[in-house]
C-alpha cells in the first residue's frame, strides 16, 4: 500500500489486488448478458489492478498493475491515477 498528494493537494491511497489463480471462477458463465456494460462488469480475467482512494471517496481502477509502482516516484503514482477508471462509491455489505 502507498499514499501520496495530488497537485490539488488531495491525499490518495494506492492498492494492488491480484486474483487467485483460478480467478474467475470456473463455475463463471463468461457469456455476456443483456446489460452487462451498463453494469461495468469484466467477464475476462485479469492479471491484477491498483485501486486508488482519495480522503474525499474517489475511487479508481488501473489495470494492469504497472511494473515498479511500489518504488515509483509520487509523481508517476499521480499519472497513474490520473489514467484509472473512475469507479462508483465503494459498497458496504
């Protein structure tokens, strides 16, 4: 986990999230269903992502994982961030 400062002087919390290697499962149907895109659901699988959070609730998604970001400088973790995916407010269960 990383955090830095954005040039609006925003705080953002940076994650990487790998799926188990039998991700997704196989009991999965990958076959599309009507309205799928409108839900934003992935049916291919995925090496990995970073999420990030800002302090205000913004969330975002960059797949796949960039080599070295643990040891990027803040400055490359904002560019990152600036080419994830927004994503909707995180859900609590």
């Amino acid at each position: 986990m990383r955090t830095f400062i954005d040039a609006t002087g925003e705080a953002w919390t940076v994650e990487s999230t790998y799926p188990p290697v039998n991700w997704p499962d196989p009991r999965f149907d990958p076959t599309p269903i009507p309205g799928e895109e409108l839900l934003g659901v992935k049916v291919t699988p995925i090496v990995g992502w970073l999420t990030f959070t800002s302090a205000s609730g913004s969330r975002r998604r960059l797949v796949p994982v960039p080599g070295g970001w643990v040891t990027a400088s803040d400055a490359q973790l904002e560019r990152y961030c600036e080419a994830a995916v927004p994503l909707g407010p995180q859900k609590h269960c």
